[in-house]
C-alpha cells in the first residue's frame, strides 16, 4: 500500500521546492460599519507584516502557511468619533499561481485575533486576492510585489484593504 502511494503522489513531487517568505506593506483600510454612524465608511492606514513556510511545484504553483501580523491606526476624527486602532496576528493558507515569468495570482485566508489598544480583542476571518509581479530573481531568491484586496470580516465591521506587500522569498532544496 506505501508504494502504491508513493507511486501516486511521487509526479507530484517532481520539481518540488521547500520555500521560505517575508513580506512587508502598506494599504488603506477601510472600515465598513454594519450599525448607525455618521458616515458609511472609515478610512485608516494598515501596515502589514508576513511570513510563510510551504512548497512550490514546478514553478508555477505554491501553497504555503501564512503568519499574517498588521496594524491598523487609529481613524480620522469625523463627528467626535474615532475607529481605534488595533493589532492583529494569526494564522492562515496563501497560494499562488504563476501565469508567467513575470505575473501571477496570489490568495490566501486567514483567522486573526486582533487585539484593541484599550481593552477589547475580536477575532476575525480574512481573505484577499490579486495580481503579483515578480520585480527580481536569483537561483533561490525572488523579490516580488503583491497587490491583493483584502477583506476582513468582523464583528460590527467589514474592513477593505487596497494596497501592496513587497515579498522576498527563498526556494530552498529540491524535495
């Protein structure tokens, strides 16, 4: 039975990749209010960190475990109220296709404990996709930028996410 399932999964296998990420970013995060506000929309500044352990197949595909860590500032005063600022961190799954040499596709989802700066912590429930572009590359190295759309599910609101995450990623020996 072993062989049989070694025989089945060793194609799979050829071309495979350990891989290591880091990424760092910016974007505007707006915040959707699901109860009565003053205005609709809430604009904040989200500074993004990433890591990511996984495998790449052949070059084209990878999937990967995602430590996603972000904060979001504070919101502008509008109508003597604030959105708080928070920290986030959690755990998740990123993929990404690669449709040539230079663009892809990345996605991933996450589950995030975020963490209020006064007293109150929220989970929430995260996913985001869109193109990434391959900037610079090595043997073991590519530098590239993402530019996915977040959002995060909450609670109370929907948060948007428009920006980039700048990534470095190392490939390391076959599998």
């Amino acid at each position: 039975m072993t062989i049989l399932l070694f025989c089945a999964i060793a194609p799979l296998m050829a071309k495979t990749t350990f891989t290591a990420g880091v990424g760092a970013g910016t974007s505007l995060y707006l915040g959707i209010g699901r109860y009565g506000d003053s205005i609709p929309i809430r604009s904040s500044i989200r500074i993004d960190a990433r890591f990511d352990f996984g495998l790449n197949w052949k070059d084209r595909l990878s999937a990967s475990i995602e430590i996603p860590i972000a904060y979001v500032s504070p919101s502008p005063v509008y109508d003597g109220t604030i959105r708080r600022q928070f920290l986030s961190f959690g755990c998740g799954l990123r993929f990404l296709y690669r449709c040539g040499k230079r663009i892809g596709i990345v996605a991933s989802s996450s589950i995030q404990y975020n963490q209020y700066f006064v007293d109150q912590a929220f989970l929430s429930f995260e996913v985001s996709a869109g193109p990434t572009f391959l900037l610079a590359q090595s043997e073991r190295w590519r530098l590239s930028i993402d530019t996915p759309v977040q959002v995060q599910c909450r609670k109370e609101i929907i948060g948007l996410g428009i920006g980039f995450i700048l990534r470095g990623v190392y490939e390391g020996a076959d599998l």
